[in-house]
C-alpha cells in the first residue's frame, strides 16, 4: 500500500511539472527580451517556494515579497557556453501563478539549490547569485497562527491578514477551523467587522436572531443597508450555510452601498456562468473581474473557468476574499 501511493504521488507530480512549462521555450523568452528575463510583480498572482527535502511550502502574496523574489529572478540570465543540466537533484522548487495564462512564454516552474539554478533543463547564471534571498523566504519552522493554520499552508497568508485586521477571529484561542463552511450568521458578521462595526439605526424583527448573540448587531445592520435580507417574514437563518453567489452578492451590495461601483452581468465566457441565479449575476461578474472571487479549474480546459455559483465556500476561502475586498476598497478610495 505504502509503495502504491508513493509512485501515485510520484506520477502525479511528474504530471504536474510537465503542464507547468510553457509552450514558448524560457530561452526563446529570454531572448525577446535580451536574454534576460522580465518579469513583473503586477503579472503574479502567487509565487510558492518549496524545499524537496522537508516538504515545507511558502507561499509569497504580498507584492513586497513578490517583488523581491521576482528581483532575485530578473537577476538571471542564460549562457550558451553553459551546458544544459539535468533536473535531478535540485532541492528547492519555485512555482510562479500568473494573474493571466497567456504571459509570452514566461517560464512558470524552476529548481534551485543554494548556489545553480535550473529553467527546463537549462541553466541561469547571474552577476550576483543571491539564491539566499529566495531561501531565506523559508523559515527553519513553521510558523503557527492556530494549532489547525501554519505558515505551510496555502490560506496562512490570508488568514493572518484577516486575523490582523480585526476581520476574522478564530472560533477558539486554539482553532481557527478553515475548512469549515461559512454560514450567513459568519458572512454578515465579517462584512460588518470589514465596514468598521456600523451601529445600525434600528432593530430588524427576526423570531430566529436573539438579542446579545455574536451576530445580532451585523445581521441588524446588513439587512438595515440592504446588504443582505431576511428569508420569509420574520427569520433569517443565521445557521444556515451562504452559497458563493450569495456572498458575492453580499459584497457587492455592500461596496455599491457605500461607493456607489457597477458591473456588466455578462458569464457567457465561464464554463457554468448560466447556472449563475438571475439576482447574482451582476455580482459575480463584479467579484471575478475585481480578482475578489478566483474561478475554479474547468477539468476539461484546464482554465479557470467554473463559477460553482451555488457551492459552499469555507472560512479559508472566505478570508482569502476579504483580504483581496479590503485591498480593493482601498484601492477604490485612493482613485476617489
């Protein structure tokens, strides 16, 4: 059994490092742009980092530390007195994840150790071989936030960003639970935290929202802005849980609240857009246009092209959200 699983890994990494290259070779790349390489932060979703030998994974999104890597890599350039070498070997692993597929042939996968680094077989040398500074991006132990979120996982740096902020709390002092979905209770309650704690004006009536609970005054608030509604007469279902359309209809309402924003409801180019409801289709056309909302992998395609409109979303999926919304309102209030 042991052995069974490892060559399935094994293949399935193998799998992975091929649909990595690009088409375009990174020496034709390299070329077009004087054989050496070009690459901005402003094209890079993510940058992740990881060590062969521990199975430790970083992953860089904040555009300081995009940068900084990208400086490091730009530093690169190929040498044709330089033989090719084999991939074999190789400790650490550098994965780039650009905002758009077509970037011009841009390699997307490297290997390195401390001191060569190696682009589909080929080797780069730079004028300063400061492979510490990609390194150094791991640290020697993994950093805990809560006993189930640590600095290896994808959701770290959303959730460390949500947690600073005042967005998100853990549902202990332990635990955070990331994968737990998201009821309306949490979603109305993270948008208030996110507006900066409103009063509202008055008390809604909802038979199913006590006075004093965690979400009460959220609930209060987003229904008295008409961020969210209640279901019925007189409940609101606080427990149940919000789909991905649903919140993306939350925010939405929220951001044209208080900054008056549009958008086209045009899904035709995604895999599931016509099973967007009607009521959502504005505000998922905003959420992905915006980067707030990241679509899904079609298996067919391979693209991000699958909305998943009614699909659950967790508490990691969600700060991830919040993260890239409260970036988008302060870009938003810079413009006015």
């Amino acid at each position: 059994m042991g052995s069974s699983f490892f060559l399935k890994r094994l293949a399935l990494f193998l799998v992975s490092v091929v649909v990595l290259y690009p088409a375009t070779s990174p020496k034709s790349y390299a070329a077009d742009s004087g054989k050496i390489f070009n690459l901005f932060y402003k094209d890079i979703k993510t940058i992740s980092i990881r060590d062969g030998d521990t199975g430790r994974t970083i992953y860089l999104e904040d555009e300081k530390d995009i940068q900084k890597a990208v400086d490091c890599l730009n530093a690169f350039h190929y040498d044709d007195k330089l033989p090719n070498v084999n991939a074999v070997g190789y400790q650490y692993m550098l994965q780039i994840e650009f905002k758009e597929k077509s970037i011009k042939g841009a390699p997307s996968f490297y290997q390195f150790t401390a001191n060569s680094i190696s682009v589909d077989g080929e080797k780069l040398i730079g004028d300063e071989l400061s492979f510490s500074k990609l390194i150094d991006f791991l640290p020697e132990k993994a950093d805990y936030l809560f006993d189930d979120v640590s600095s290896d996982d994808r959701c770290y740096n959303d959730i460390k960003y949500v947690i600073q902020n005042g967005i998100f709390y853990g549902t202990s002092h332990s635990h955070f639970e990331p994968n737990t979905p998201l009821s309306r209770g949490m979603a109305v309650t993270i948008i208030h935290r996110l507006a900066g704690c409103p009063n509202p004006q008055k008390k809604m009536v909802f038979r199913d929202v006590e006075t004093g609970n965690w979400y009460t005054e959220a609930v209060y608030w987003a229904t008295e802005a008409r961020i969210v509604s209640g279901v019925g007469n007189d409940t609101f279902l606080p427990t149940d849980l919000v789909t991905r359309e649903q919140l993306a209809a939350m925010m939405y309402r929220y951001v044209q609240h208080e900054w008056n924003v549009s958008a086209k409801g045009d899904l035709s180019k995604y895999t599931d857009g016509a099973d967007v409801s009607p009521w959502a289709k504005e505000a998922i056309e905003w959420a992905i246009r915006s980067g707030i909302i990241n679509c899904k992998i079609d298996i067919v395609s391979q693209m991000d092209s699958v909305i998943d409109p009614q699909g659950e979303v967790s508490r990691a999926d969600v700060a991830g959200m919040m993260r890239r919304l409260n970036e988008y309102i302060a870009k938003v209030q810079m413009a006015i």
